[in-house]
C-alpha cells in the first residue's frame, strides 16, 4: 500500500462521512418542520409563540 492510496483513501472516507451527516442533518431539519407544521394545523402552538390575543405587537411586564 502506498503513502498516496492511504492518504487518498482517507480523505474519500473523510468526505463521505461528511457528506452522510449534511444529508441526515437536512432529512431531519425537513422531518422537524413537517412535524412543526402537522402539529400547529391541529391546532397546537409553540409556548414561545405570542398568544392569538396579543396581536397588538406590546409585551406583557
């Protein structure tokens, strides 16, 4: 085995790697905001969500 198959090889199992957890990052984000978006259409909201009633932009003290 040579200096540069190693080196080579490496680097490809590097790329791969990194390339595998982009992918799975996106797949899940994607998953995340279908699941977001399911569950406020039923109805649910976010507790960081401003209420419905609050509407007028002012913040409660």
């Amino acid at each position: 085995m040579t200096h540069a198959f190693y080196v080579l090889a490496s680097y490809g199992v590097a790329a791969v790697v990194i390339l595998a957890l982009v992918i799975w990052t996106v797949a899940d984000g994607r998953a995340r905001r279908r699941e977001l978006a399911e569950l406020e259409a039923a109805g649910l909201r976010r507790r960081s969500a401003a209420p419905a009633s609050a509407s007028t932009g002012k913040t409660a003290s």
